[in-house]
C-alpha cells in the first residue's frame, strides 16, 4: 500500500512543471552564453569562413574528411574562421602568419583545458 496517493493527474502536472523548469533554465543559459560572448562571435564572423551550425557549429563540416581534402583556405583565404560548438578556431595557412604567432610570447596562450592540469604538472613545460 502506497503511503502517498497520488493520482494520474497529478503526475501530468508535476511533470509538466518540472519539464517546463528544465527548459525555462536550458533557455536562460543559452542567452546568458549568448550575451557572455557576444563579443567573440562579432569579431570572429568578420572573419570568412563557412556557415556555421547552432550548437554544432561547423564540426559536421569536417566529419569524415582527411586534413588534406578539407579546401577551405582555397575558398576563404589565408585566415578562415571555423566554430567547433561555441569555441572560435582560427585556421592560418600562410606559414609566414603561423610563424609570428608561434614566435611571440603575447599572442599564444595555452588552451582553456589546460588549467584542468595545473594541479598536478605546475608550471611545467607542457603549461
């Protein structure tokens, strides 16, 4: 014997509630993301590259293909802007471009991920 009694109806508006909480919340964070990055995603479309996908970005693009057969710094240039997700990537094929910024201090900085392993490499050579 159950010790609450509920009914069916019941179960239809609790979950309807908490269904429609779980989206109010997935929604409010989407535009909080929006409005946090707003900034990346203006400057990085003035940058030509391919359409990009809502949530997927421009990840299905490359699905399935080898670097090499990827022709996309034919179409856009030397500096093409491609969106894995929310995340901006930017491609340089000029070498002459790749070797200022691997050369200077100021401009490379190491992913976000990287702080994950701060803990336990320090300051090492791969942080």
């Amino acid at each position: 014997m159950p010790l609450i009694n509920t009914s069916p109806v019941q179960d239809f508006n609790s979950r309807f509630v908490i269904y429609f909480l779980l989206l109010v919340t997935a929604v409010v964070w989407v535009i909080h993301r929006r409005q946090k990055n707003l900034r990346i995603y203006r400057l990085g479309n003035l940058i030509p590259g391919p359409m990009a996908l809502p949530l997927f970005g421009n990840a299905l693009l490359a699905l399935g293909k080898r670097p090499e057969r990827l022709e996309y710094g034919e179409k856009y240039g030397n500096v093409v802007r491609g969106w894995l997700g929310y995340k901006l990537v930017i491609f340089l094929t000029d070498a002459d471009d790749i070797e200022v910024i691997l050369n200077s201090h100021i401009h490379i900085d190491k992913a976000s991920e990287y702080r994950f392993f701060k803990p336990w490499l320090g300051e090492g050579l791969l942080i």
